[in-house]
C-alpha cells in the first residue's frame, strides 16, 4: 500500500531524530553563514553570494554523491559514482562554469535508508547539491531536504517526485512510464484487442506502476485478465507465471526488479509460455543478457527467452543510439580518460551523467543569478526552465509548478545484434493519458 507524503514524512523523522550526527563543515545546513571549513557564506571578490559547501574566494562548489558503491544495487551506485567523477573531472579540466570548479563528496550508502540518513548527515552541512539513489533512501531523507531547500537529484522515478520543487529528477516517472508503453503497443505495434497482464512487485515501486497501468487500461478500455504481485526477494515465479497463461495473457507489463524480470521471463519460456512482455525502465540493464553487458559478452541462459518478444522505456539513450547524440563525444571523452572501466556506457552510466550536466546547469544558472546560497541555488532550478541534456537522456523542464521533468519515453525493443540491447522503435512517444495526468490527485 502506498504511504502518504505525511507518512513518509513522519518516518523521514524518526529516522533523522534516531541516527542525526553532527552535520560537520560549514555550519548548520542551511545557513548562509561562513565558517572556517570552506564553505563560505558572504559575498565575495566574484560578486556572487555564497552558502554551505560554496568557498567564494577559490571558487569552488562541493557537490554530495550518495550512492551505494556496495550492497545489493551497487551495479547501479558504481556506474553512477563513476559518471559523476567523469563528468565533474572533464568539466574542471576545461575551466569549470565560468571558472568555478566542482568536487565531489561521495558516500556509500548501501541501498539501505538507515545508512543513507547517516551519511547525509555526515556531508549535508558541506555540500551545495546533492545526488541521492534510490527511491526509499531519498524518502528517508526528504524531509530535511525540503526545510534545508537542498535541491536533490533522487536516481530514481517515483511519481511522487513531481509533487516536491526541491527534488530534480530526470526521466519519466514509473507510473507515465507505464501509460506510454501500454499505449504505444496498442496503437503502434497490434496490440489492440489483445487481452494484458500485470505482474508487479508489491511496494511502492510496484504500486507506482499499477497506477500507470489501471490509469491506460482504462482510457483505452483494455481487457486485463490479471494483475499479480510478487515480494522483492522472490525467486520462484511458478505461480504468477500460470496464472497469466491459464489468464490467457497475451501482453504482460512487468514492474519489476531486473533479477526477478529474468526469472518470470525464464520461467514462462520454460512452460511454453511467450507472449509479448514490456518491462519497466528499472526492470531493464543489459548485465542479463551477457556477463558484461554487452553483445561481445557471454550471453546468459535466460537471453533467447529475454529477446524473444520484449520491449521497454528505456531510461537513458541506449548504447546503439548513443553515436548520434550531440552530447556523445564529451561524453565518450571524459569517459575514456577519467572512467575507462564504464566504456560500454551502461543505461546507470549514461543516466548518472545526465545528472551531472544536469547539476552544473543549475549552478550555471545560480552563478549568473549572483547566488549560490541555498535558497539561490533552489530558485535557480525552479526557474531554469528547459535543461538540454544533448541526447542522453530526455530534455528536462522546471519550474515552480508541480509535475514531472518529462512526459516522453522512449520505446526500445530487446535485441541481441543491438548493442547495449536495445534497438529503439520510438525516440519519444506520449499517449494521452501521460500527457492529462493530474499529478494534483496524488496522494500528499
């Protein structure tokens, strides 16, 4: 069942009340005023006024990474440490924003929100802007983040994202997500009268996507003959699997952890059982179909059951679209000099160094406002308007107003001669139903 804003708030506060530390650097979080750990607070000889992790006098801007570098999504937090590294080392090594420099403060959290509110409670007080993975540790924190007015990029598509000025997502949330690739298989690609299906994990993650996929089965009026819950952790999906079949499911979304996705897929292709499945972005990552993710790796048992009939809202330009982006050549630049590991340009990779063109926008618009306290760098991002991310991932538009960066997704089919996997059929496609969604009828 989904938890209320107020809810998640309430235990957003206990967590901090029962694990805060002392905020160490510049101060109290929050303030403009200057210490003597670099974080200056007035103006400076740049004109420009400064805040907690903003030294005016080198004119350098921290910015916090907290990721998981360990634990059970560290295939994520790695590539995602790593893109920030290339991106801020390659931006620096060209002269900065307007010859202020970026450093990274990064701390592995695990994926676990407990850990996360103590890191955040280590860097909070010395750093500008922050980069949060995951859904329930960005939640664990949000509190603080909206009093202290620190904007956050979560790596992470909750809808509910859309509801807080404070946070900067980048990507279509889980639920549109979900309207626009149900909606492109119906009008785009034969699935109109086909009967659907839903296999979801039951969470918050899981309820997000159900909300996208009662949303679009009822404006299109679909037949679906089953939606099915799984708990995170689940290894056996015998029982969901028969269940669509004996259904008649012939079109099946799937809001799913990539793990599990393989092994619904794997599952179903062993009873005979193929029809077309759409996985969510997150369900995604080219790391199960071969050991590196790539078409030159060893492919896995599940790969030919995976490529058979699947489809996904890719989160990130995929590998074989990425040549013709605009933003490719920095990208592969910084990437081969200051991360030469991440080559392959994993869909967490490209993502995460979105993110930081992404954060260097905002502060390029704080610096040209002349502030870079916390309240400057937040009005910046509520007025930036549009953001070009150069094609790697979806454009972006702020403003003070509620609702998603993005509507758009883009379709891609699985593919094993593709690289990264993806062939894209759709670069950016918007059913209507993402288009009209009222992010005012969320539960606050």
């Amino acid at each position: 069942m989904k938890m209320s804003r107020s809810r998640l708030a309430a235990l957003a506060a206990t967590l901090v009340a029962a694990l805060s530390v002392a905020a160490c650097g510049t101060g109290e979080a929050g303030s403009d005023s200057a210490s003597s750990g670099g974080g200056g607070g007035g103006d400076g000889s740049s004109g420009i006024k400064g805040g907690p992790g903003v030294d005016v006098a080198n004119k350098t801007i921290k910015v916090g990474v907290l990721t998981a570098l360990t634990g059970p999504i560290a295939v994520i937090g790695q590539p995602t440490n790593d893109a920030y590294n290339a991106f801020v080392k390659g931006l620096n090594a060209r002269g900065g924003i307007d010859g202020w420099k970026l450093e990274v403060v990064a701390r592995d959290t695990q994926y676990v929100p407990e850990q996360h509110v103590r890191a955040f409670n280590e860097i909070h007080g010395d750093i500008a802007i922050l980069n949060s993975t995951g859904a329930p540790t960005t939640k664990a924190i949000q509190q603080q983040l909206d009093q202290e007015k620190l904007i956050t990029q979560p790596i992470s598509f909750d809808t509910v994202w859309g509801l807080d000025p404070t946070l900067a997502p980048i990507g279509t949330p889980y639920g549109l997500e979900v309207m626009n690739a149900v909606d492109w298989q119906v009008k785009e690609n034969g699935a109109q009268g086909k009967k659907f299906g839903m296999v979801y994990q039951n969470d918050e993650f899981g309820q997000d996507g159900l909300r996208g996929y009662d949303a679009i089965v009822k404006d299109l009026g679909l037949d679906s003959v089953a939606k099915l819950p799984y708990k995170s952790g689940d290894t056996d999906f015998t029982a969901q699997v028969q269940k669509l079949k004996s259904a008649g499911a012939q079109v099946v979304m799937a809001t799913a952890s990539a793990p599990s996705l393989s092994s619904m897929i794997g599952t179903a292709a062993s009873q005979g059982y193929k029809p077309t499945w759409i996985a969510q972005s997150l369900a995604f990552t080219p790391q199960i179909l071969s050991d590196t993710g790539t078409v030159d790796g060893k492919l896995t048992p599940a790969a030919d059951a995976l490529a058979n009939d699947m489809y996904t809202s890719a989160f990130a330009t995929p590998a074989s679209k990425l040549p013709d982006a605009p933003g490719y050549d920095q990208l592969k630049a910084d990437t081969e000099k200051y991360a030469p590991k991440q080559t392959a340009y994993l869909p967490y990779y490209v993502l995460a160094y979105a993110h930081a063109k992404l954060t260097a926008a905002i502060l390029a618009k704080a610096i040209q406002n002349g502030d870079l306290s916390r309240e400057g760098i937040y009005n910046a991002k509520t007025s930036i308007g549009k953001v070009d991310l150069e094609g790697l991932a979806a454009d972006v538009t702020y403003s003070d107003e509620i609702g998603p960066p993005s509507r758009d997704s883009e379709i891609a089919k699985v593919d094993l001669k593709s690289e990264g996997f993806l062939k894209e059929v759709s670069p950016s496609y918007q059913s209507d139903t993402a288009k009209n969604f009222d992010f005012s009828t969320l539960e606050q």
